[in-house]
C-alpha cells in the first residue's frame, strides 16, 4: 500500500521525524530509509534507539503510539495515488480477477487510507497486526492473503516498492513486479521490475506468470 499505490511514505516521513524529536531524538535520512516497508514494532525500537532511550517493551508501546496518532492524522486527509495505481486496481476488478492488500501498516491505519483507495478494490487484505508477529520480510502475509485468496502462491502476482516487500511475496512463492519508489530493490528471481505502473493491465500482470 505505502509507497506502492499511494505516496504516503511521504507522511510517514512527518510523522517519524516528528516523533523522534518529541522522544528528544533526530532522525536521519539514511536511518528513515532502513525504515520503508518496515513495520510498526521495529520503527519504534529505531526510533528509541536513535534517541538514546532503552528499548524495552513499554518504551516501544508508547513510541508506537506516538506514530500512530500523528499518522492517523494524516492518513485521514486524502492521499496521493502513485501514477497509475488506481488504473490497475481498476483493470483487476474489470477483468474479475481475485486481488488482495497486503501491508506492513497495521489495521486502523489502514481502514482511513482505504477511504481514499477505496474498499471495493480488494476481496480481502492483510495488515501488519494480523500476521502473528511474523510481518515482512517474512513470507507469512503473503501466505495469508493467497490462502484467504484461495490461490496458490505460485499463481500470485505481487506489486511491490521496498526490499521487505518483496523479499516477503518472493518467500512466499509468488512473482513479484517491483515498483521502486523510495529506495532500491536488488534484482533477484521472480522480479520483474517497471519504473511505474502507467500501462499496466490485467493481461500484463498474468503474462509474468508465463
């Protein structure tokens, strides 16, 4: 979702830098980059850790909670479309084909963006917090929405923009088209790379499946 379909990497900046500040920290660029596609446990131990404060379960519930409602704010406006996202969402659903969200933003983050991507588009999705601890670059959200599919991972298309996603969908046995947005991807098997999603359609993403 984040980086792939909408640009809200870019409010995430806000609220990341924002919240390190407010834990008495600066954020780095290049630490804010490590952080594209992570989820929410792991951005809040680096953003302790950027701010000299232990990292202990509570410390990491709070910074969590620090993100969360200053993202949430921001999730509520509408976000913006990466160029031709809303065109494929729209192609998949024209040529009923089955199609899944899959995510690392947890599920009320979520909920408001899909105000703006809009519901309809997905049979079903998969957040950051119903993955049982195991988010990407763990195969387990990739494993869920095709079982939630019922597809075979194998006959999965994902679309992705950071290393943990694709990494994640590539575990999992699917083929992966891989958008870069904010930072590299390195090439690898069943990666298909495009500067955007401008063109695509449902019968350029079931030709990747050979």
């Amino acid at each position: 979702m984040d980086g792939t379909l909408v640009d809200s990497e870019k409010l995430w900046d806000v609220a990341l830098y924002e919240t390190a500040e407010a834990l008495g920290g600066k954020l780095s660029e290049e630490t804010r980059m490590t952080l594209v596609g992570s989820n929410m446990d792991d951005t809040a131990a680096c953003l302790l850790e950027v701010a000299g404060r232990e990292v202990t379960p509570e410390a990491i519930v709070e910074a969590g909670a620090l993100i969360r409602r200053r993202t949430a704010g921001l999730f509520d406006d509408a976000l913006p479309w990466r160029p031709g996202a809303r065109e494929v969402l729209a192609a998949v659903r024209a040529a009923g084909l089955r199609s899944a969200l899959v995510t690392s933003t947890e599920r009320d983050l979520t909920e408001l963006a899909l105000n703006t991507i809009g519901r309809e588009f997905f049979d079903v999705s998969v957040c950051g917090d119903e993955v049982e601890g195991f988010n990407k670059p763990h195969p387990r959200p990739y494993l869920k929405a095709a079982e939630l599919l019922g597809v075979a991972p194998g006959r999965c298309v994902a679309i992705e923009d950071s290393p943990p996603g694709t990494a994640s969908a590539v575990a999992a046995g699917c083929t992966v088209l891989v958008i870069p947005n904010d930072v590299d991807v390195e090439p690898g098997e069943r990666r298909v790379f495009r500067d955007t999603l401008v063109g695509v359609d449902a019968r350029a993403l079931t030709a990747l499946l050979g």
